[in-house]
C-alpha cells in the first residue's frame, strides 16, 4: 500500500505500508541504508518477509531520496531522526505505533538515535549499521578538503551524484551516539556480516558492548552490504521475527502460515516466550502449523522443520527423537575427525548409521536398571580409507567419548519454567 506523509520539514515522504492477511501481530518501521530507498534490496526483501510472520512493515524514503519530495543537500543526520519520529506518529496515528524498529546501515543509527523519542519502542534491529554515524564520512572522504574549503561539492555515491555540504559533516560530528547507545531502553539485535566491506563488523562490536542488555548480536554470515543475496534478506527476517517475538508483540492472535514468494512455506510467528541469545546457546522451538504437530526449531542461527509423521502429522520435518540421534551420530563423526587429524591418520570419511529402539531392561548388558523398558541406541561406523586395524579400534574407541554420547549415557537435569507472554 503507498501512502504519503508529512517529514521533518514539512515535505511529503513517500513510503509503503506492508500488511499481512488479518490483524498484525506487531508493527515496525523500516529506516533505509544512506542514499538508499525503501525499495532496496534489503528493505523490500525482509519487509515482505517479515509480513509473512503477520509483522506490517512501514518503509519509506528519507527526505529528497526515492520518491520523497525535498532537497538531498539540505537534509543531514538530525533530519534524519526527525523523518523517522514523523514515520512513527503516522502510524501511530493511522494504525498502531511500531513497537519494532529496524534500520540498515545508517538507517541503523537513525532508528537508535530516535528510539527514546518513541514510547512504542520495544525492540530495534540493527543491520550492517555504523556505531558512529560519522563513519559514512569514509564514502566521500576524498572530497572532504573542497567540502571544508567552498561549503559543499558534488559527489558520486553509488553510481550516482550528490550535492553534499558542510552543515552535514557538522551535523553528524555532533551527535552523541554512544550516550544514545548507553541509554536505549529497548531490546537490541544487532545483525552484521563478518565480511562487509562497507562498514566493517568492528562498529557491531562496539554497538553491542555499549548497549545494556537485552541485547543479541547475529552473525550474517557471507552476507553483502546490501544484503542483495536473496536468502540472506529472507534469513534476516526469520531471525528478527522470532527475536523480536519476546519483546515487540502486541498480543494479537498469531496469523496462520502463508507462502512466500518462492513457494516454500514460511511459518506463523513464533510464541511470544522464544529468545534468541547473543551466544547462540539456547535452541528455541515453537509451534509453526499448518501440520497439527509441526514446530520450527531455532538452532545457531539455522531454521529447522520437526513433525511427527502420518498419520498423526504431514511428516513436514524430523521427528523429535530424530534429532537426537542425529546430535548423537553428529558429535560422533565431529569428534573422530578431529581425532584422525590430530593423529594424522589417514581417515578419507566417517559415517554413522543410528536406530533407536526400546529394551527390556533385563537384557540390556550396559544398564544400571533392571526392570522395566530403557532407550537403546545402536551406532554404527563406517570408515574410508588405509587404516591399520589398529588405527580402526582407536576410533571405535574415541567414539564413545564425544561430548553428546557423554551426556545420553551420564545423568542428565532438566529444570521446566514458564516464561510469561509480552503484551
């Protein structure tokens, strides 16, 4: 949906309004990259995403950029901010106020720099964004002297030409970033690729260890700039949903699944308790339909399918004990590669074959217990290449010695909690 609404200095901002089928369950604002558009790459590919999640996106260009009215060369950082508080009360005022804030690059650091003007804010999203907005100084910095020297000069950025002056470079050299960073209240997630070229991951580093927590950082691994790669933008996305879940839902019922634009099937919003942890050390499961029993898992920054299969499901995805044995065989064939190569033996590949089946406790030779029905596990190996029968014990051995095979075979607590719902 296209709308239009007034900025910071009275100019009318182009944007569009992404919408899911039914009520959202949240809104956000999407702020674009420095000389972008709200049609980008990045802003177009994780908005629609996102709606897939039951999230409606609100996008739009900056004040003389894209479709909006205004002069580029009269704009700077704190027009910036003034544009995205302007985005916020429209919605605000036409729909509900985005409890969501996302931005790329320097879109990132307006959106941080606005947050504590917006009391819906309860979640921001930071995207390959600079801890200093100062840093998009670097991108014009050859012509820094005429700027200094006549007031503004013309520039090229990104195969185009930009008239930038100096109000702008004074503009930013003022901006107190870090109090902002020190002082947000609000969840932050900060998303950046380790090998962006334009800004480098360092300003994620420094985001993250100048916010408080709750704060989260994910890796977008092999990712651009840009985020042009379309699964990257898509990858983006699912982790902003299932994140933001904890803090930035406003309690509506969660819509149904629908199908991208690719055909494969996204998942419905994830349950309001799910977290993702900055160290990826908590998996998160949550109940994603339309199969009865379907859930999508979150795991290190990977998105998985469990089902049951038919007829008590669709078999959309592994069954639970499935992935068991999958940790199990993993861990399995991890740990005797690492051994092989620090032995050096001449190991070309391992596979593991597991089937799990229930015993009676009586004929199990390894059980401490006697009665009743125990889990047994059968692993077997299969090793390539000129290994000494020697060389094969070994490994047979060290399998038994892999951290997962360790914790199934030791004793193992589990504390249950309820974590209660955000609205």
């Amino acid at each position: 949906m296209k709308i239009e609404f007034p900025g910071s200095n009275g100019s009318m901002l182009a944007a569009r309004l992404d919408l899911p089928d039914g009520a959202p369950s949240a809104f956000a604002l999407f702020a674009h990259c420095f000389t972008c558009s709200k049609d980008s790459f990045a802003a177009s590919r994780i908005s629609k995403a996102l709606v897939d999640y039951g999230i409606a996106v609100l996008r739009f260009d900056f004040t003389g950029l894209g479709g909006s009215d205004g002069d580029f060369s009269n704009t700077n950082f704190s027009s910036n901010i003034d544009d995205v508080v302007a985005a916020t009360e429209y919605l605000g005022t036409n729909y509900r106020a985005p409890t969501i804030l996302i931005g790329h690059s320097l879109g990132g650091a307006a959106v941080l720099a606005a947050a504590h003007r917006m009391p819906s804010t309860r979640a921001v999203v930071t995207l390959g964004s600079p801890s200093d907005p100062a840093h998009i100084t670097n991108l014009f910095a050859h012509a820094s002297a005429e700027i200094a020297a006549a007031g503004e000069a013309m520039v090229q950025l990104g195969g185009r030409e930009f008239r930038i002056r100096k109000q702008l470079l004074d503009d930013i050299a003022a901006q107190p970033q870090s109090a902002r960073l020190r002082d947000l209240d609000a969840a932050l997630l900060v998303m950046h690729s380790p090998i962006d070229q334009t800004v480098g991951v360092d300003n994620a580093r420094e985001i993250f260890e100048t916010a408080k927590h709750p704060k989260s950082f994910v890796a977008l691994d092999g990712a651009d700039h840009l985020l042009s790669n379309r699964d990257d933008a898509a990858f983006a996305a699912s982790m902003i949903a299932a994140w933001s879940a904890r803090y930035a839902f406003d309690g509506a019922a969660a819509p149904q699944p629908t199908k991208s634009d690719t055909g494969t099937k996204t998942a419905a919003v994830v349950n309001p308790s799910a977290v993702v942890t900055a160290d990826g050390s908590s998996v998160i499961v949550t109940e994603s339909g339309p199969a009865r029993y379907e859930q999508r898992v979150f795991a290190s920054g990977h998105e998985l399918i469990s089902d049951e299969p038919a007829p008590l499901s669709e078999n959309h995805g592994a069954a639970p004990y499935d992935f068991v044995l999958a940790g199990l065989g993993s861990c399995t064939s991890i740990t005797i590669r690492m051994y092989a190569d620090r032995k050096k033996m001449p190991l070309k590949s391992v596979s593991v074959r597991l089937t799990r089946e229930r015993i009676d406790a009586a004929t199990c030779e390894h059980c401490t217990s006697t009665e009743g029905m125990v889990e047994h596990f059968t692993r077997e190996l299969t090793f390539e290449g000129e290994l000494t029968d020697e060389q094969r014990a070994s490994l047979l051995v060290i399998a038994d010695k892999c951290p997962v095979h360790r914790s199934l075979e030791g004793e193992i607590s589990i504390t249950t909690t309820e974590r209660s719902s955000v609205h």
